[in-house]
C-alpha cells in the first residue's frame, strides 16, 4: 500500500513522477476531473489547518472523489472519550479509500499506517515531518529555478520545531551539489539529526548567525514562524525578520518561499516583490495534492 509518511522514502525518480503528474493536471485539468470518481477521502486533522486541510479538500474534489471528515478532530472525534489513535484508524479505514491525518504526536502517521486498511498520507505530525509540503515547497523550487540539482537553500526561523523545515532538508538531500544555510535563534537550531541526514547524503549544512553570513546570491530563502503551540514559554521577539530591505540585500534571483501562517517573520511590505512567492507556493498545493493522491489510489497515469 502506498502511504505518505516520510519525505525519507521518495526517490528522485519517484518525486519527478509526482511532479509531471501535478504539470499535467495544471494542464489539463479536466482529463481528471472524474478520476476519484466513487472514492471516498477520510480528512482527520487533530490540529489547527487552513491551507493543508482546505488545499487536500479540493484536491479530492477537483478530482471528483468525495470528503468524509469531522471538524477538530481532537475535541469531536472519539479521541476526546479516549479512544486510541489505532482504533479510530481502525474503524475509519472500514468507511474510505484513503486517510489525510494532521496529528500533534511525532509518530502519529507511522502508528496509523500499521493498522490502517487504506493508505495513510500524513499531512502533519508533530515536530516531525510535513512530507506533503516539502513537496510542494520543491515543486515550487523546480517551477520557479528550472532545476533541483546545485540549489543553495536557505532555512530560517523556527528550525526545531518546524516539521517543515524536517521534511524539506530530507527532500532536497535527493539532489546533487547542494549548500544549505540555517538561520535561527539559537534556541531554535536544527537538530543535529537532520545536519548528520544531509552529511551523509553529502550536503553542506552551514549555520549562520545573521543574514550576512547567508550568500547573498542564494536561491531560495525558506522562512517560518516559531511554532509556538509546542512549547511553553515566551522567547521573546522575533529576531530575524525579512522585509524590503532586507530581502534587497539578496539577488534579484532568489526567492522568497514560507509555508505560512506567517507572522512577523516576513513583513507585508515584501509582498509585492516579485521573488516573493509564498502564495503561489500555497496554491501549488492544490495540483501536488492532487498528484499525491491519484498515486496513493493508484490512479496516476
Ligand atoms: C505548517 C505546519 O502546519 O507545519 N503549515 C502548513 O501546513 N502550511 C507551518 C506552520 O504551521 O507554521
């Protein structure tokens, strides 16, 4: 069965097939507008969502598939009368072809898939892993610089606890002569985990401590809020903020991506910047969803 679990398990080969799937969708949408024709996708978001949840929404139905799900599912699904993960998924995968989970445990999606009779996609787990963003993220990176190999990528903001973050250095390690530049607060550093993932896969992982130390002919700067749903505690203000000004110091090239939401990271005054390119990033999630889950159901073609 296929499930979406972890940017770890796609290949190049594997990610270039969801990505001239979502290219032809864009093109011709219409080819597969019935392809879910029948299907029935389970959303179960257990945490807050506006693009990922509405984004996996109409990609099932622009594929003509249809929609069973519960609103916060952590306060109106059985969880809340201490029903156990494994046994909502359980009983769920008897009412659908496949399942869309946002969870706030790490291995919430691994935990599913063990028990789940149809393919779990993990739209969100925890700290961990976001695998269907950092696909769009490099669909948008490959939309926009026409290639994924020698990419120098930037990453900032909240990189402990940004499960983006997580799956988009694990996606980008697929590709060749890549440089990637972390910049945080040191509070927020990445886990040496995921710098020891990209060594091995020969990936450069530099720590900076301000934005002069990121090359100012960077390709993608990759900014996120501090995730402050998963820790208590105040940190006090935002110390790396890219506005007009800041964002003039890097190329004309580089591109200014976010997951969003967005909070006083990245300031208004960037977003008539044509490098700024955080919205179209987010409707990208549409056709990539799409392509995601015509692949989950084994109707890709
Ligand atoms: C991200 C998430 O949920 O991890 N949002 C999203 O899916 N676009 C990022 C965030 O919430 O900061």
């Amino acid at each position: 069965m296929r499930h979406v679990i972890s940017s770890g398990q796609y290949t190049r080969q594997s990610l270039e097939e969801i990505f001239e799937l979502a290219d032809k969708i864009v093109n011709k949408p219409e080819k597969y507008s019935k392809s879910l024709d029948g299907k029935v996708v389970s959303i179960m978001f257990y945490e807050p969502s506006t693009r990922t949840r509405l984004s996996f929404e109409s990609a099932v139905q622009r594929l003509g598939g249809t929609i069973i799900s519960t609103e916060n599912a952590k306060v109106y699904s059985s969880a809340a009368k201490g029903e156990t993960l494994e046994d909502t998924i359980k009983v769920i995968s008897g009412y659908c072809d496949a399942i869309v989970i946002r969870h706030n445990e790490d291995d919430s999606s691994e935990r599913a898939s063990k028990v789940s009779s149809v393919p779990i996609i993990n739209a969100g787990a925890g700290k961990k892993e976001h695998p269907t963003q950092s696909l769009l993220d490099l669909y948008t990176i490959k939309q926009q610089k026409g290639r994924l190999d020698n990419i120098k990528l930037a990453v900032l903001g909240d990189l402990l606890y940004g499960r983006t973050i997580h799956s988009l250095v694990k996606l980008i390690s697929l590709y060749d002569n890549i440089s990637v530049y972390g910049l945080s607060k040191k509070e927020f550093a990445l886990p040496q985990k995921y710098i020891d993932y990209m060594n091995e896969r020969n990936v450069s992982y530099t720590i900076c401590s301000s934005f002069d130390e990121i090359p100012s002919d960077v390709d993608v700067l990759y900014h996120t809020r501090t995730q402050y749903e998963r820790f208590d505690g105040n940190t006090g203000r935002e110390e790396f903020i890219i506005n007009k000004e800041v964002l003039n110091k890097f190329s004309k090239e580089t591109i200014l991506l976010h997951p969003l939401p967005r909070n006083e990271e990245i300031s208004t005054d960037v977003d008539e910047d044509p490098r700024a390119l955080f919205f179209k990033q987010a409707h990208n999630g549409v056709p990539v969803r799409m392509a995601i889950l015509l692949q989950c159901l084994d109707k890709s073609f």
